[in-house]
C-alpha cells in the first residue's frame, strides 16, 4: 500500500514555500502520495500561483480549505500573529471530517501555528510531525514540544553543526523530552516559469557583468519607514555599485506591514522613492514593485550580494546558491538569524544603526555596499557562503546527510502496523 501523509502550513509564503518543497521531496524522492492543504482565506495570488502550478508532481494533490470569514473576530490594527492564530483557528474547523475523508493519512506534518492540529490527531491516532521553519539556534529556544513524534527542521548538518551538536549532545538538551530532531534541508523555491516581469529581470541580469549585483529584497512582508526607504535609496546611488531594489510603498506602522499583502500596493515607486532616483541609477539599477522571483535573481550569475531581512526561507536561498549577505532583520526571530549568519557562520555583514537616530543612515549604507562588493571582508563571507553552497546541494542528494534524515523517517512509515 503506497503511504499517503498529510501537509499543513500556515498561510503566507514564508510558511508554504519550505513545506511545498518538503512534500515535493516525499513525492519525487521517497515515492510518497501527500495532500497538502492551502488555507485560502486572505490567501495572496503568488500562494495561488505557487500552489496551483501545473509543474507540481502528479502524486501532490493540494486541497483548498474553504475560505472563512474573519472580519468580525479581528480589528483592522490587529498584528500579525493575531490575524495568522484567529484565520488558522477558524480554517481547523473542518479538518477532522477532511482527515477522515482522505482515509486518515499515515502522518501529519504541520508548521508552527498549526498546533492546534494535535487534538484532532490524537483523536484519529494520526502521528504528528512538525517541519520547524526556523533555524536551529531559534529550535534550541522552543524545544518544550516533548508530544511530537519528530520534528523536521529546514537545514542541514554541514550549516548548523555545533548548534545541533549542541541539542543530541549537551546535558540540559538531555534532561528534556524532546522528540528527535531530523534535518531534511534546504527546502527552498525550485525553478518556476517566469513571468513577464521576472523574464525582463532575468533578461537585465544577462547583461550584468559576473558578482557584480546586489539584490535588495526584505521578504513577502518586510516594509520600511518613510525615512529608512529615502536612506537606503541614497546609500545605493551613492555607493555606485549595480543593484536590483525590489521596492514597496513604506509605512510608519508594523515592519511586517505587507505580510498579508504581498502583491502590492502595487503602485509606481516614483511616489516613494527619492525624486530622480531611478533616472539617475538607470545605468546600474533595476527597480521591480513590491515581488521578484528571488530564486531566479539569486542563482543567476551575475549576483553577487544579497541585503535582505533574514527570513529563514531567504535565507537558506542565498546560502544554497552561495551568495553573501548584508543581513538587515526586521521583525519574528530574523535579528537572531542575522546575529547567527555574522558571527556563528560568517556569511554576512550587519549595518549599524545611526545612533539616537533610529534609522541606518546614507553614509553607512554606502560603506557597507562598498565594503561587501569590493572590499576584504566581501571576499571572506563571499568565500565562506561558496563553501556552504556546495554542502547544502549535496545535502538533499541520494546518500546526503538531509536525504538520509528524512529517509530514516520514511522507512518508520512504510513499516508501520498503520500501513
């Protein structure tokens, strides 16, 4: 009997990209039949895309939950995990009578906020797994979760190894039940077909020289103040280096502004941008409204650093094609992600913060373009992120430390009493 396993992310893309990959590894690799299924309430039209591509392997069926109505239980200020904990909660209704549906799946795999899944599970003697979507040293704050059956973790042996040393090994780690901890990483974004506008990226990037471009891209969510956007803009005009900005409309408010929004205000960054800045970087610099196809920019060749947010799955993106970072966290765990890439791993930079100031000023921003482009220190972590880059595509490889992870869990599925 071929083993059929379940999989629910949160929505956004942050969560859905990781556990999409995840589900297509079972699939492609191990032979296994997975439903996934795609919360659609406040679902954007890039999760849509993502999840409804035709590209998908046949074996991976995702199932679209019907949309719930949250509009009576938040209020219009209410943060981001309010509105992810309130939209999982009413989409969980269902669940149980879907599960059943599906003939009861041989396991569960669920990421962070889905927790609420365990009842349902224990209920249906379903095995829980949790795909754990942050990094190790964000895993050794959360490991209270002795209920679980295992836990995967988006990374792998060669990028974290003291940090998972530490957990098998250190005497606290070993005082607590935990489950076991499987890295099956990286799980990132494979080839997608361009669209329009990722095609005339691509086609600009073409003509770039090699190393030679600085992607500048704050994840599905990341927004910056007014002033901070006028000061980034500055700061790259004024370093003189070849750059792509993916630019959203900034807000006063929340970091995570855009989460739930991740198309837009599509809008044209003229309003928002200094006057005359993208007529006077047209030579150097490419600007695309609110989304890029960041995997197709980061793996091309002629990129050579990436300023980003330090969102897990960015992360891995970068590291798995061996482009440094300059590491600008903004909100959830990411400053402790960037505070791991600059000391522990050493493949980025972190500018500093104006004092008193609040913002990271013009002068700083060119220094450190220009430092991580041109200078001593952008060839060591540049170095460093090309080793990494060759462990991490070994890693998911037949007889890779991740594949075997994750097919030490397969094999307790297909010799299961379950089956």
């Amino acid at each position: 009997m071929k083993v059929h396993v379940a999989v629910l992310p949160s929505p956004g893309m942050g969560p859905i990209i990781p556990l999409l990959e995840l589900a297509k590894q079972l699939v492609v690799c191990h032979g296994i039949h997975v439903s996934l299924f795609n919360i659609t309430t406040e679902a954007s039209a890039a999760q849509n895309q993502l999840l409804h591509s035709p590209t998908l392997p046949p074996n991976l069926k995702v199932i679209d939950l019907r949309p719930v109505d949250i509009s009576a239980l938040v209020t219009e200020d209410a943060g981001i995990v309010t509105r992810l904990c309130i939209n999982v909660q009413e989409s969980l209704k269902p669940l149980k009578s879907v599960l059943i549906e599906l003939g009861k799946p041989q396991a569960l795999i669920i990421e962070l906020f889905w927790t609420q899944a365990f009842e349902i599970c224990n209920e249906l003697s379903i095995p829980t797994y949790m795909l754990f979507t942050c990094s190790t040293a964000f895993l050794t704050f959360t490991l209270y979760l002795p209920t679980l059956d295992r836990i995967f973790l988006n990374s792998w042996e060669d990028f974290e190894t003291a940090l998972l040393k530490a957990i098998r090994e250190l005497p606290f780690y070993k005082q607590i039940a935990t489950p076991p901890v499987h890295p099956v990483g990286p799980l990132i974004k494979e080839d997608e077909p361009l669209t329009e506008l990722g095609a005339k990226c691509v086609a600009w990037l073409d003509k770039q020289p090699l190393d030679s471009i600085l992607l500048v891209s704050l994840g599905s969510g990341g927004t910056l103040t007014n002033a901070q956007l006028t000061e980034l803009a500055w700061g790259l005009e004024l370093s003189q280096q070849r750059f792509i900005l993916v630019a959203r409309k900034p807000t006063d408010g929340s970091a995570s502004g855009s989460f739930f929004n991740v198309d837009g205000d599509v809008n044209d960054p003229k309003a928002y941008l200094p006057k005359g800045f993208i007529e006077r970087t047209k030579g150097v610099g490419l600007v695309m409204p609110s989304w890029a196809q960041q995997v197709a920019v980061l793996r091309h060749p002629s990129t050579g650093v990436f300023l980003s947010h330090c969102g897990w799955n960015s992360t891995l993106e970068s590291i798995t094609y061996g482009v440094p970072m300059i590491a600008w966290p903004l909100y959830a765990e990411q400053k402790m992600n960037a505070a791991m890439l600059v000391e522990e791993v050493g493949v980025a930079i972190k500018p500093m913060v104006g004092e008193g100031k609040g913002v990271v000023e013009r002068e700083e921003i060119e220094r450190m373009v220009r430092m991580v482009m041109e200078g001593e220190e952008g060839k060591a972590i540049r170095g460093r992120a090309k080793e990494l880059e060759h462990s991490a595509s070994q890693g998911l490889n037949f007889g890779g430390s991740s594949y075997g992870s994750l097919f030490c869990v397969v094999k307790e599925w297909t010799t299961s009493d379950q089956i």
